[in-house]
C-alpha cells in the first residue's frame, strides 16, 4: 500500500476499504454497504454508513474510497440530481464530466453506485458511467465477494433484494479483511 506524505512531513496510509453491493429483484432495489472504516492495519470505526438516499429520497448511493473525497462527489451528485430532476443518468455523466474536468476535483478517490427505480450506475473519476448488464452491481474491497454471492443468491434462494443485498456483504466480511457486518441497507 502507498503511503501519503503530508505538507508538515507526517506519512500515514490512506483510509481505504469497504463493500457495497447493490441489487434489483421484482421490482425492489436494496443497496446494502458495511460500515468498516480501516487505515493501514488498524479498524478506526465499525458503524460508518456509507449508503444514503438522494434527491427526495429517490436515489440510494454507496460510496467507496477516501471518505471526504465520497462526500465531496456525493453532495455533487446531488446538486445534479436537482439540476436534471432527479434523472440519475443525466446526473451522473454531468458529475463525471466535472469530476474529471474540474483541478481539484480530478484528484479525488472514491467509486460511487447510484440507483433509483430504473437505473443502477457504477460512477468513477475515470470518466466511467456504467450501468451493469444483470440486475447486481458492487464496488469496494469486497465488491468482487459480494458480487458473486449476489449472483448466487439471485439464481440460487426465494431472497428478496434487501435479503440478497445483506447476506452478500455478511458473505463479503467473511472474506475482505476491509469488509465487517455493521450493515446498512436502504431499499426503493
């Protein structure tokens, strides 16, 4: 893992790691985050939420990455979201646009997914808006995990979306050692 050097000459390891999983299924969209705050090898906190609602409570967006940064490119999504009425496609190209055009916020790391009744987005400063070909999306440390437990639960159990989303990150915690069980979960 890099470190990071401040001005004053101070080097620690950026806070890193989370899980969070998003997923459709008759007509419900959950997306569920644990809420395990790591730098380096220590746990700073374990009850983090990194999953909200936007733009009346419309939109569910998880985050992943350098928490000030996720807040930052999350009340920037929002803003957009009123821009364009909350039409979450329109809002997430605008926001990568400035995202990647802006100086200072080209600099930031976080990975976003975004979701209302219609659409999930995989949003990131890479200039990406990626809307996933199944009905399951994840990012993070644990994303692949819980990706894959998603998938499996979706083919394989009568769960509902909120059950899938929340049994995928207790599967992810089992196995990312940056992913823990404090969940959140927020279903439209």
């Amino acid at each position: 893992m890099s470190m990071t050097t401040l001005a004053n000459g101070t080097a620690f390891e950026p806070i890193h790691g989370t899980t969070i999983v998003c997923v459709r299924k008759d007509g419900s969209v959950a997306m569920a985050g644990d809420g395990q705050m790591t730098m380096g090898s220590q746990i700073l906190k374990a009850g983090t939420v990194k999953v909200r609602r936007l733009y009346k409570d419309s939109v569910l967006v998880g985050f992943a990455g350098t928490t000030a940064d996720a807040m930052t490119l999350m009340d920037l999504l929002d803003k957009k979201l009123e821009e364009y009425s909350g039409n979450l496609l329109r809002a997430a190209v605008e926001l990568t646009k400035t995202w990647r055009t802006d100086r200072m916020l080209r600099h930031l790391e976080a990975m976003m997914l975004a979701a209302d009744r219609e659409h999930t987005v995989l949003i990131s400063g890479a200039g990406d808006v990626v809307e996933p070909e199944n009905d399951v999306a994840a990012i993070g440390s644990g994303g692949g995990f819980a990706l894959a437990a998603s998938r499996a639960l979706m083919m394989g159990s009568s769960y509902d979306a909120k059950k899938i989303a929340e049994t995928a990150i207790r599967i992810a915690s089992e196995i990312c050692i940056y992913t823990d069980d404090k969940i959140t979960v927020e279903v439209l």
